[in-house]
C-alpha cells in the first residue's frame, strides 16, 4: 500500500488550526488534550490566487480568511437537522479577491452531492447570466445564505437563517465585493432584513454595510418563468455599469 500524503501549505493549516480552536473557546473549552484531530478540507472551489489581482493588499490575505471560515463552518452544528442529513456542506466557490458576490438560498440536491453552489439546472442558468454581463464564475464569488442543504430541498426555516447569517456576513467582510447580487427572496430579504417581496426590492441599489446590493430574481423561478429573463438582464447591466466606474 502506497503512504497517502497530504500536503498543505503552512498558513492554511495555520487558520484551519485557528478557526477550530475558535470553535471550541466559543463552545466554553479552555484546555485541550494534543494531539487532537483537526479536519483540514479542501481549498479546491476557491480559486488560487493571481499575483497581480490587486494592488496594494495582499491578495492571499482574503482566501486565507475565507478558507479558515470554511474551517469553521464544517465544525458547526447548530443546525441538527441539516448537519445530519447533508452530503456536503456547500461553502461557497470563486475569487476571494472578486469585485461580485452572488448570494443564493440553499443547496440543492446537486450542490449538496458536489459541496459546489449552482451547479444543478439553475446553476447554469446562473453561469449564463454572470458571462452575460463578460464575466466568469471563477472571477466571482457565489454562495448561499444557508451552507447547508435543506432535507427535500424545503424552504430554510427562520432559525436556521439565524444560525447561518454570521457565516454570510463574514464570508461579504472578508472579500468585501463592491457589488453584491441578492438572487431571488431568501437572499434579498435575509441580507436586507426586510419582508418586502423581491419584485419590490428589484430594480435598483441598496446599501448593504457600505456596499452597494441589487437584489434580482433567482434563476430557478426565471426556469419556471422566463418571461422575467428582461427584468433580470437589466439589473445585470446596471451591475456591470457599477463595476465599470473606476474605483
Ligand atoms: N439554488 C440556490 O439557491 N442555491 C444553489 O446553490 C443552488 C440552487
Ligand atoms: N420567488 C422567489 O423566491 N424568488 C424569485 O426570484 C421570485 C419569486
């Protein structure tokens, strides 16, 4: 039998170490046995760094804090019923350093075998409407509000949108995008803390802690309703109208 390695750069293993840690003091541990076990997972949904991706911050500085959350949310067991019967939990996938986040609802059954968001019929969907504006997925940053899958795809509860949130809101301060896009109700209405309906909340800016937020329609209900591919194209080109004013 051949030795299975498993080679990790130093400052991975460093933030998995410190994210686990994090965990327990939070759970009330103060004292450990060593060793103790710490399950480092993949990096391969993030894509590695560009060297020259941006100016003036270190651009390995945001996946690194990105993949030490990631640490931690598979260490989370707030939510018994997802824990228990997902595959994989779906962290999120692209660039750290993206200018784009999208933000979505749950896993599906798709995302949830492959631990990848969108990657089922309105994943591709989705993969359309990003290179329609000239971009790629693996220049964004996509995501969901819940981690986890939802058993039968049902729609998350509000107490596992509370569990989940704290998870969202330091994936968006870690990469800080310059434009965030809500996709569809769950999205909108969780990162907004409003109930209003996200034929309301479409069609212009929000604010979301300083960064500029449009909510659109999700691309599973565009499956089901096409007729509404207009409105979700123009919210796209006003993203892309964002984007293109230089910073
Ligand atoms: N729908 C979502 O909201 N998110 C996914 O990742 C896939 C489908
Ligand atoms: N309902 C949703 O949940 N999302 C949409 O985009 C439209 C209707």
């Amino acid at each position: 039998m051949t030795k299975q390695t498993d080679n990790r750069s130093i400052d991975v293993i460093i933030n998995a170490v410190r994210g686990h840690c994090a965990i327990l003091k939070e759970e009330g541990i103060t004292r450990l046995d060593l060793p103790f076990c710490v399950v480092a997972q993949g990096a391969a949904e993030l894509e590695p760094v560009r060297e020259d991706s941006e100016t003036g911050v270190d651009p390995h500085e945001k996946r690194e804090r990105l993949l030490a959350l990631k640490e931690k949310v598979l260490c989370c067991g707030s939510c018994e019923e997802l824990v228990k019967n997902r595959t994989k939990m779906v962290f999120g996938a692209g660039n750290a350093n993206a200018e784009l986040c999208f933000v979505g609802e749950a896993p599906g059954r798709d995302e949830d075998i492959q631990g990848v968001p969108f990657v089922g019929r309105a994943g591709q969907l989705l993969t359309r409407i990003i290179e329609s504006i000239g971009l790629t997925r693996e220049q964004v940053f996509i995501t969901n509000v819940l981690k986890c899958r939802p058993p039968q795809n049902r729609n998350p509860r509000p107490e596992e949108i509370i569990n989940c949130e704290a998870f969202l809101i330091e994936q968006l301060a870690a990469i800080k995008p310059r434009v965030i896009c809500a996709l569809g109700t769950f999205a909108a209405q969780t990162l907004l803390h409003t109930q209003d309906p996200i034929s309301r909340l479409r069609g212009g800016f929000h604010d979301y802690h300083g960064i500029k937020l449009v909510a659109t329609f999700h691309p599973a209900f565009l499956l089901r309703s096409p007729q509404f591919k207009q409105h979700v194209w123009e919210d796209m080109k006003m993203i892309r109208r964002e984007l293109d004013k230089r910073v």
